[in-house]
C-alpha cells in the first residue's frame, strides 16, 4: 500500500468519527436502560446482601465450587431447586469487577444507571478507536473507513451497552484489538519494547475474562501466515501460548471453573459436549456474521412469524421453532462454505486492497468462533469475529462498486455487481440499524 498524507489520514479520522456518531445515535436508547440479569447480582454483592460475600475483585464470581456457597445459594432461593448439585459459574473478571465496584461506589450505578452504561460507552469507544487503527494500518484508508463503519454499526454491540455486567467483553476486546495493533507495529520496526506493551495489553485482556481468548486467534493467524519458515512463525506464538498457559493456571489454582450449566460449556471437563455444542453454534454465528441471520432466532422464532402474509408464504414447517433451527444451522453452513471461498479468493488477489492482510484476519475470525462456542449463541458473541467479516463485506462490496462503475464490462455483470452491493447494504447496514 502507498503511504499515506496527512490529508488522507485526516479525512479517514474524521469518516470513523461520523460513523460513530451515527452508531451512537442509532442505539441511543440503550444508555436509558435499568439493571439487567447479572446488574442486580452485583448490586447484591456490593451492598453486602448477596448470599455469598465476595471481594470487589471477584464480583463475577456468581455460584463457587464449594458446598457450602451453593448450600447458601440454594436456601436463599438465589439458585432454584431444579439446578445441578454440582453447578459452578466463577469466572476470573478481576478488572471488570473493581471497575463494577466503581460503578455503585462512586457512580451510583442504582439510582443512575445511565451513568454505568455512559461508562460501558467509553469503553466500547475504546474497542472502535482500536478497530479504526488497527484496520487503517492493514487496508487501504477508504476500505478501512467503510469496514469501521459497518463494525461500529453491528448490533452484537447493543447488550453490552444495556447490561453492564456484560461491559466485560468490551474490556477483554478492546485491550487485545489495542495488543494487536501494537504487535503489528513490533514486527515492522522490530520493536522488543513494543512487543513486551503487545503482551501487557494482552495480559490485561485476559484480566478481564475469559472474552479474551476468542479475539487471540488473530495474533495466531498473524503469526502463522506471516513471513520466515514454519519453525520460526510457530516460534512467535511461544510468548501468547505462555501467557494464555500462565491465565489458565492462575483461574484453575484460585478455583473458577464450569459445571452443571447448561448456558456455558467448560471444553476440559466436557469436550464431548462442547464439540457437539461447536457443530450448531459455530454455524449459527456464522449465519449471523455473514447473511445477518439473528442468533436469536434460534430461541424466539423469526421475527415475523406472527405475519400473516408469512405464514402463507412458507409452509408451516418452516417457521416452526424445529424449522427455524434448521434454516439457521443450514444457512450457516452457506455461510462457512463462502468464508472458506473467500480465504481463497483473497490469496489468489493482487494485494493492491489489502487482501492479505484481510485474509488472515478472516482466518483468525473463522477460529475465533471455537472459543466463542462455549457460551450460547448470542449476537453479542460476534463482536471479536466481525471485525474481520465487516471488513470482508467491506471489501465484497468496494470491488462490487468498482465493477458497477467500469464502462467496458458487461451490463448483466454490472447489474449483478449492483445487486451484489444492494445486499450488502440490506444485511450490514440497514438489518442491524433495525435491530439496534
């Protein structure tokens, strides 16, 4: 890619700042909601009334892995008689959980909650801010801008902004989206100092959860797909796999794990269980990711199932709940199928728009949603992975544009192209405003 102006670099700056603009105004109404879920626990723990006391640095530490802590849950009636026996959901969120104690301490996150979702927004300011540098480096200025754009848009974005006990996603995304920008930038000036700030970003990502492991898969394909032999790409992931080890020992040794729930599914105590979970989830997130296939569908039913003209136009099979679960897993699987096309698509292009660049971000997209699959499938599990979908449907619709505009080609490929961007904008721009 050429290097860029000033004037370029300003313009681009100021098109990411209009698109976030227009994304805040979009899901304003989100800022005014209460307590959701979780938000209540929390406020529980904080005034010293949840069953259980907890430190301000283990608020996320819902039911413990001792007898006696599901004991006082039980008789308190916090856990409901039909849960499991043996159910444990502690995950280790140490930074989020100071940053909610700050929220009810300081903020007054009860009796003003706009205020804790106000700081849930600074933060998802943060996880964009770093998506527009991190994409400003890898694509061309103005496919960067578009793919922001369609990433600021995303309405995976909106739970976060309603439940701030979920602001910990946004936490874990934007310190590792931040880690990879820096490590780019490591490997190009061949900066250790820059590499040792990749891995504090990273380690204060994993602070912030488990949410983190998910967008870690980029800095894999990074490494995998860059230059040198395969001795020493491997080599790179030596000081992340430490760092992921080091996380993993430090949550095990202090007792946060998973059992009994049927929401999220601990990989090492049941890999059959999880690997059956990947097969449906994996393609759902998919659907989602590329045809904007809500995730929620597969609990709520279509939205407009209820429709008359609906229920005429497909047989009643199809919108049945079992119907719906078919349609979204089998449009899922399309949607892995024209991924994989892409990664080849991309690696058979000139690289004047970025191509390689973007083919190993959407590498890193397609593993990331392994790690995602261990909670239910929610649109708010797609914010790692879009990153590099949206910037693919960026891409998909530039070229598209370009072929839209050439004069010599023909009408019915112009015309194709046209439609090709028409639906782009429908499933990226138009579907998640509606949602949000």
């Amino acid at each position: 890619m050429e290097p860029r102006s000033r004037r370029s670099l300003c313009l681009y700056a100021v098109a990411v700042c209009l698109f976030t603009a227009i994304s805040l105004a979009v899901r304003e109404p989100a800022l005014h909601a209460g307590l959701l879920a979780d938000d209540w626990d929390q406020y529980a723990m904080e005034n010293g009334i949840y069953p259980v006391q907890l430190p301000i640095w283990d608020m996320f530490n819902w039911v413990g892995g001792t007898n006696a802590e599901r004991v006082a849950l039980f008789r308190s009636g916090r856990l409901p008689w039909w849960a499991a026996s043996n159910v444990h959901l502690g995950v280790f969120r140490p930074l989020p959980s100071v940053l909610t104690h700050f929220d009810y301490a300081t903020l007054d996150g009860l009796h003003h909650p706009w205020r804790m979702h106000v700081h849930s927004l600074l933060w998802w300011l943060l996880l964009v801010a770093g998506v527009a540098v991190l994409l400003g480096t890898l694509l061309p200025l103005p496919l960067a801008a578009i793919s922001v754009g369609l990433y600021a848009l995303d309405d995976g974005h909106v739970v976060p902004f309603a439940w701030a006990a979920n602001r910990s996603e946004l936490i874990a995304f934007a310190f590792v989206v931040w880690a990879l920008w820096v490590e780019i930038l490591a490997q190009r000036r061949g900066s250790t100092a820059l590499r040792v700030l990749s891995g504090a970003l990273v380690l204060l990502g994993l602070a912030s959860g488990e949410h983190a492991l998910a967008p870690l898969t980029y800095f894999v394909a990074l490494f995998l797909l860059g230059s040198g032999s395969l001795w020493q790409r491997a080599r790179k992931l030596v000081p992340l796999v430490v760092l992921v080890l080091v996380y993993s020992a430090v949550r095990a040794r202090l007792g946060y794990g998973i059992a009994g729930s049927g929401f999220y599914i601990d990989p090492l105590s049941e890999p059959v269980r999880y690997v059956e979970a990947c097969l449906t989830r994996v393609p759902i997130l998919l659907g989602e990711l590329v045809f904007s296939a809500s995730s929620e569908w597969w609990f709520w039913g279509y939205p407009w199932e209820h429709q008359a003209w609906f229920r005429e136009l497909l047989p009643q099979a199809a919108w049945e709940q079992s119907g719906v679960r078919v349609a979204l897993v089998s449009l899922g699987i399309v949607a892995g199928l024209l991924s994989l096309a892409a990664v080849r698509w991309l690696a058979q292009a000139d690289g004047r728009l970025g191509e390689r660049n973007l083919r190993w971000l959407l590498l890193g997209a397609l593993a990331s949603l392994i790690p995602l699959s261990g909670t239910i499938v929610l649109g708010r599990m797609t914010v790692a992975p879009a990153i590099a979908f949206n910037a693919l449907l960026a891409y998909v619709a530039w070229r598209a544009g370009q072929r839209v505009l050439e004069r010599s080609g023909a009408l019915w490929q112009r015309i194709g192209a046209g439609l090709v961007v028409l639906l782009i904008v429908e499933l990226a721009v138009i579907e998640p405003a509606m949602r949000s």
